[in-house]
C-alpha cells in the first residue's frame, strides 16, 4: 500500500483561470499558461493521484457552514467530464469505481446529524453528492465539532474523544 499526502493550501487555480489562460494561449503562444499559473499544480495531476489511489482521507474544516475555498478550487480541479465522471446517454456516471472517501470534519459548533445545528451543515451533503456524482459510493463523515469550546475551558481530549472514538471504531470495522 502507498500513501499519498496532497496539502491543497498550495496554490490551486481556479478553472476559470486555467480555462481563460488556455483560450489566450491558443492566440498569444505556448508559453502563456506557464507564465500566467507558475504556482498552480495541474488538474491533471490531481485527477491522476486520485486515479490511482484506492482511498481518499480528506481533511475539511468548517468555514461559514461550508468547505474552505481551497477545497472547492481542488474539486473544480477534479470533477471533469471524461476523467471523473461522463455522461451515458445524457445521464451523469462517475467513473472513479471502487474507492472510499472518509472525511475528517472540524467545526468550531456542533453541526452533526440529529442535532439542531445540522440543518446548516452543508459539508456533508456537498461532499456526499459530489463524490457519489464521480463514482465514490462509500464514504465516512468522521466529525470533530465544538471545537470553539477549547476556549470557555473544555480541554482538547474532552472535544475530540467522540472523534477518536469514531475513528477507531472505523479502524476495528476495517
């Protein structure tokens, strides 16, 4: 087994970018899409580290009930018609088969399922649709919520035992 670690805090264009830098290429020259995204790590390689990995551990912290923007670029980076997913007769189909997606969820309120606060989860729904949508039927949501409690006193372990103890209950099952 190999293990792949990808920090989407380096800088992810947008598909937009990518997308307008390609169209100016066509018209200026070859080197533009170089010049203008130097930084930016390509979709490509991104849709190719998901290809070959057989499970996805994706760290997601909570930002105003949603993903961070860094998350989004990576998944306008990754969700691609003809990598990702395609359409069968103008019906949508993932193509990334056979592999699981945990998610580890961090969030300063408490937003988990069966609690009043889930109604403004919109992590769980967005990551559920979108990966099913690519082919990634079995997924695990693993949340360490109330964190923000840490600072009216609560200690750390307090916080995140459910979490551990979420997590090994996934490790026992596995």
């Amino acid at each position: 087994m190999s293990i792949g670690c990808r920090d989407i805090h380096r800088p992810v264009a947008s598909a937009t970018h990518i997308g307008g830098a390609a169209f100016f290429e066509d018209l200026i020259g070859a080197n533009f899409v170089a010049e203008i995204v130097p930084l930016s790590i390509r979709g490509d390689d991104l849709i190719a580290e998901l290809k070959s990995a057989d499970e996805f551990v994706i760290g997601v912290p909570m930002h105003n009930f949603s993903i961070p923007g860094a998350l989004k670029l990576w998944i306008d980076q990754v969700a691609r018609v003809g990598e990702t997913f395609s359409y069968e007769n103008g019906v949508p189909a993932g193509l990334l088969h056979h592999k699981k997606a945990t998610f580890l969820v961090a969030s300063g309120g408490v937003y988990d399922q069966g609690t009043p606060g889930f109604a403004l989860n919109f992590i769980e729904p967005y990551l559920q649709s979108l990966f099913t949508f690519i082919g990634v039927k079995e997924t695990t949501f693993i949340s360490a919520s109330g964190t923000a409690r840490h600072r009216f006193g609560v200690d750390r372990g307090t916080i995140l035992q459910p979490a551990f103890a979420s997590i090994h209950g996934q490790l026992q099952a596995a």
